[in-house]
C-alpha cells in the first residue's frame, strides 16, 4: 500500500474518465476490504486476506467487477 487518501483520489479520478465503474469498484476494495485489515488486523488476519485483497481476486477487488 503506502499511499496516502490525495494520492488514492489521484488514482480514481484517472480511472474515472475510461470508465465510471472502475474506481467505485477499486475504493470499494481498498477503503471497506483492505484499508482496515492493514491498520486494524491482526498479524494472522493480515498474512490471510492482504495478498488476495491487493491482487483483485478478493470478493472485492477489481477482477469481481
């Protein structure tokens, strides 16, 4: 991860314009899948869902959409 919110809404708005859908999907996926596990979750918790959330074949994450 390592960025911070400014640079994420950089990202979106990118996306934004080829396709609506693509950053709804995407902050979905960081800020309600991976965002609070990486801050909040235990060491266990991170080692299990981190690889899969960031990669996109989370139930959240941009190869769902």
């Amino acid at each position: 991860m390592g960025g911070d919110y400014f640079a994420l809404c950089l990202v979106l708005e990118e996306l934004a314009g080829s396709t609506p859908r693509s950053p709804v999907t995407l902050e979905a996926g960081v800020s309600l899948g991976a965002m609070p596990i990486y801050r909040f979750g235990t060491e266990e918790q991170k080692r299990q869902w981190l690889p899969m959330l960031t990669s996109g074949r989370g139930p959240l994450g941009p190869a769902s959409a």
